[in-house]
C-alpha cells in the first residue's frame, strides 16, 4: 500500500519538473524573439536633424539625408538657431553649410547611437564631395596644389553642443537608473501587496497603503539619487528635480504594479516584471526610440520605464528641453494605480462581502433606527 502513494508522488513531481521546464523555455523563446525583434539591428528611422543652408544649396543635401529614410530635416536660419534646438532637443545634431567648409553639430549627451550616426553620415558625404571634385579635376588634366588637397582631405569640424559627462561616457546610466527603481519598485509593490490585506478593509487601509507607496518612491528616489554620487553622475543637476522625477518613477512603477496585484491578485506582480523585463529595453536608455521598430518605439515612449529615462535625460543635460509629456505618461500610471488601490482597499472582501466602511455605515443606520423606535 505504500508504494502506491509513494509512485503517485513521484509521477506529480515529474509533471511538475516537465512543466516547469516547459515554461522556462517558452518565456526564455519568448525573450530571446524580444530582445532581438528589437536591438539586434537598431536601424535609424527619421532621426530629427537641422539643416542651416542657402536655397540653392539645400535641395541635394536634404536628398542625401532623408534618402534612405534616416533623417527627418528641418530648416534653421542661424548656426545660433540650430545650437538652441539641439539644446532643447528638438533635434539630435544639424549641419550648417553655409560657411567656407561644412560644420557639424551634435549632442552625444542625447544619444551616442545618433551622434555617431551624424558623424558617420557627415563624414561620408564630405569624402565623396571630395572624391568627386579630385576625380573631376583629374579628368580635365588639371593640377591641385598639395595644401589644397590636404585642406579637402582633412576631417570635418564637429562641435558637440551637449557632451556626456566624463564619468558617463557611453550614457549607459539612465538605463542602469531605471532598471534599479523597476525592480525596487516591483518588489516594494508585491511585498506591501501581501502586508496590508493582514488588516480589516477599510478607506483608513487604503490611505494608508497609497501613502506607504508614497513614502517608499520618495526613499527610492533619495537612495539612487545618493548612489548617483559615488560615480559622479548628474552631479551638476538640480537635485531638488531630479528626486521629485526620480519619486514620481518610483510612485508610477509601484502604483501601477500594486494596483494590478489588488486586481489581479499575485499574477498582478508580471507587471512589475513586465517594466524590468521588457521596458527596459525599449525605454530608450541603449537604443534610441528612433532607432527602434515603430511598435516598440510607440509601447517604450508610454511606459513607466520610457517615459522615466526621457524625463531624467532631458533634466540632466537638457534643462530647456519639454518633459511635460513625460510627466503626464508618470502621473497617470501612478494616479490610476493608486486610485485602483485605494478602492480595492475599501471593497468588501471577497469571503464574507462584508468591509469596515459597510460595517460602520450598518452601526450608525441601526443605532438611528433604534433611537426612532425608542422616540416612538
């Protein structure tokens, strides 16, 4: 008779090792297609550039760049003109060809992905235009003197307008920053998730785990922001901004994450791994959003994790640039999932239907009522 049970125990154990391992390769097959689909060969896809360029000399140079469909032009009067919107990041770089030689510009602190692109582009066109004037001049016989052809030969003038720190030369920060408020967060939000049902249903409960998630995002945000420090990153930011937009990550993340875990229940938390799996990697910290397929570009820009690095990028280097948009992508993630929060909380609870605010509301029509009858 014992053997019985003892056979039972070993076939469940099989089928949960088969299961288990099934799982593991679909979601690793699943990952692997993700992660591929979406940097494996990041192609630029109408990066915004300037152009400063007299009408006549516009027209083949604007084809050169928006041929391959790489670049998205737009016109600036000045060289002035075009430096103040790399600063505001309306585009990534710009050329102006209006002076003796051709002068790029360009802000790596934008992105290292586009910057080099800008230079790579830049400097092909010059070497062409130069092979093609060398070979012209070699196909009517005529000579060049050697200071001539060494000037031609000599690399382009590249001005970077808003340069990576020293301490973050690849710009690799704002990816790792996010990546540590994501998993934080997720983990804060599943941990409080299973803290606060130990008490009764009530609007006091879901105060007061609203106002606990408020607290942790403020402290996370304080904790990167002081570990930013060690390594001198954003060390010549407002810090005062960058730990109210750091906070208002952290809330986004851990709101929305325990938001669905009310709803949901403990699968609720795939949210929170969502951010870190899959935000991450579209949130445009190592691959640029316009280097991104439009699917991934779109989804990455509305995300807690997208929205966070584009928000902290523009207030560490680009101080003039617009972050209202990516403040509303934040506000609503953390407005809704600590609203859905709040409302669970007071909810009756699934076994007995019965919460501390029905409870109350039942005492004081009954005591009323009782009062009337003795009244009577």
């Amino acid at each position: 008779m014992a053997e019985e049970p003892q056979a039972e125990s070993v076939l469940q154990f099989r089928r949960f090792a088969l299961a288990v391992c099934l799982i593991g390769v679909l979601v690793q097959l699943g990952l692997t297609a993700y992660y591929l689909g979406m940097g494996h060969k990041a192609q630029p896809h109408h990066v915004p550039v300037g152009l400063v360029a007299s009408a006549n000399e516009r027209a083949p140079v604007v084809s050169l760049l928006t041929e391959n469909g790489y670049f998205k032009v737009t016109d600036y009067a000045t060289a002035d003109d075009l430096e103040i919107a790399i600063k505001r990041r309306d585009v990534y770089g710009g050329v102006d060809i209006t002076g003796n030689e051709p002068h790029l510009y360009v802000a790596s602190a934008a992105g290292v992905s586009a910057s080099t692109l800008l230079k790579t582009t830049f400097t092909t066109v010059v070497q062409q235009q130069t092979a093609a004037a060398l070979a012209e001049l070699a196909t009517k016989g005529k000579t060049m003197p050697v200071a001539q052809a060494q000037e031609l030969n000599s690399p382009p003038p590249v001005t970077d307008v808003v340069p990576l720190p020293d301490d973050d030369v690849n710009g690799a920060s704002l990816g790792y920053l996010t990546q540590a408020l994501a998993l934080g967060g997720t983990v804060a939000s599943v941990g409080l998730g299973r803290l606060i049902p130990r008490t009764k249903r009530s609007w006091r409960r879901g105060i007061a785990h609203v106002s606990i998630l408020a607290v942790y995002a403020v402290a996370s945000a304080a904790v990167v922001l002081w570990s930013m420090g060690w390594f001198g990153v954003g060390t010549t930011a407002d810090r005062g901004e960058m730990l109210a937009i750091f906070s208002l990550i952290s809330l986004a993340i851990t709101a929305s994450t325990a938001g669905a875990v009310a709803l949901l229940g403990p699968p609720g938390a795939l949210i929170g791994a969502m951010y870190f799996t899959l935000g991450t990697v579209i949130s445009g910290a190592s691959i640029l959003p316009e280097f991104l397929p439009a699917f991934g570009r779109v989804l990455g820009e509305n995300l807690p994790t997208g929205a966070g690095v584009q928000a902290v990028r523009d207030n560490l280097y680009f101080p003039n640039a617009e972050i209202r948009s990516h403040l509303i992508v934040l506000g609503l993630y953390a407005g809704i999932g600590s609203v859905i929060v709040l409302v669970t909380n007071m909810l009756p609870n699934r076994k007995n239907r019965t919460s501390e605010v029905e409870l109350e509301l039942v005492e004081r029509l009954e005591g009323s009522e009782r009062r009337e009858s003795v009244n009577i």
